[in-house]
C-alpha cells in the first residue's frame, strides 16, 4: 500500500499572510488538528497545528522566566518566543522545517517518518507542490480497510496447528519449539515454558490471528529468569 492510497485530498490549507484567528476559525470549522502553510500556487512553505497555540499571550501561557534567567538567554530566542506567542500572522508561529512525503512513499516509510519526527500528519508534496496530507487517522481508517470483511473459512483441526507452529517459527521470541499447541474443534490450547510473560502473552496473539481459530486457552508458564520462580496460570480464554 502507498501513501496514495490514504492521503487525503484536496486539501485544506492556509496562506503566510492569514491571521492566526483564521486559521484557529477554519481548523475548528473543519474539526482538523494542523494546517499546511501554502503559498497561492501551492508551494507548501510551513505547517500550523494546535500544538503552536499552546504558548499565547491572549491565554496568558506565554513562556515565562525570572528576569535574571532571561538575562542569561540569547536575545534571539526570546524574540522568537515573543514572536510565536503574539504574533498575528500564521508565518509568525508556523513550523518552517516540515517533514514531507511522496505520494508514491509506501507505508513503512510513512510510519518511520512519523515516528521518527513524532509528528501525527505528514504533507504529501510532489514537485514542490502540496498534492495532498496524510495523518495518523488515516493509516487507522487503512488498517480497518486491510482487515478480513467476513470470518475466514473453517479449517481442520490439524491445519490450524500447523499454519500455528509454521507461525511461531517465525517469530524470534517464540523459542523454537518451546511453546506447543493443542487444537481441538478450533480450539487452541497453548502450552510451553517461556522465561518471559511479554513471550507468553504474545504466543496468544499468534494464535488468536490464524485463520479458523474460535479460541484461546493460554497454558504456558514463565519462569523468572532472575529469581527462577515457575508461574502457571490457569488458564487464560480469548474468544
């Protein structure tokens, strides 16, 4: 899947010269968290988002310091927060450096970048122009899209353990053999020793994702690795 496929277009933006009272009204208006700053021919310049309203004079959460720390702090600095908490234009407070991505950008990529920056939207620009705009919710409203629509044809018993073991060997963390499973009717017993519960729990989302499967009884132990304590529970059920 690529960007393309869940961007969103066309899109909403704002000019340098709009007053930030606009651009509050319009991302209100339009229920959107972050605005691109675009020039009129479309060459994407900055980005505002709520986050540049939490610093502003009219709330009285501008930055504030004792004066003998201000002393000490570059006089550039203080005029760029003076700027960004009273400015009156959105070239006064919005972000210059913006992240982007292509539209041909696949979705790994996308999501590195997010995480990366810890940035929610990305820009989608193409040329030097904004084509479009990709934010966290639209990779939620993909992932809904990617799921099965109906439940999965039944298989046997034999064939679910098996696309279960084929899926544990898979995983590094599952210790090569060391959890097993029983399948009775669709039904997964796990069972095995594992030297961490994060392993155990996890053994359980292997087998709640392998198409047939109705459920999960979760019988693995741990062992704590430090103190070498053996935990048995008795069973957990995942419908």
């Amino acid at each position: 899947m690529r960007v393309s496929d869940i961007m969103t277009t066309p899109v909403i933006g704002v000019e340098p010269g709009t007053e930030v009272v606009a651009a509050v009204n319009l991302m209100l208006g339009n229920k959107v968290s972050g605005l691109p700053v675009i020039t009129a021919d479309r060459k994407l310049v900055g980005i505002v988002t709520e986050g540049d309203f939490l610093r502003r004079s009219e709330l009285g959460t501008a930055k504030k310091r004792p004066r003998w720390i201000e002393f000490l702090q570059p006089s550039g600095k203080l005029a760029q927060e003076y700027t960004h908490a009273a400015g009156r234009k959105v070239a006064d407070v919005m972000t210059a450096d913006v992240a982007t991505v292509s539209s041909s950008a696949t979705l790994d990529e996308l999501v590195e970048l997010m995480t990366g920056r810890k940035i929610k939207r990305v820009p989608v620009v193409e040329n030097g122009r904004l084509v479009g705009i990709v934010s966290r919710s639209d990779l939620m409203r993909a992932m809904l899209r990617a799921r099965p629509a109906s439940t999965p044809a039944a298989q046997d018993d034999e064939a679910i353990r098996a696309a279960l073991v084929e899926a544990l060997k898979n995983q590094p963390w599952a210790g090569n053999g060391a959890i097993r499973a029983i399948v009775k009717d669709g039904a997964v017993e796990l069972q095995g020793t594992v030297f961490d519960d994060h392993c155990r729990k996890a053994a359980a989302v292997v087998a709640e994702n392998v198409s047939g499967v109705k459920s999960v009884v979760n019988h693995i132990a741990w062992v704590e690795p430090v103190s070498g304590t053996y935990i048995i529970w008795p069973g957990e059920e995942a419908e």
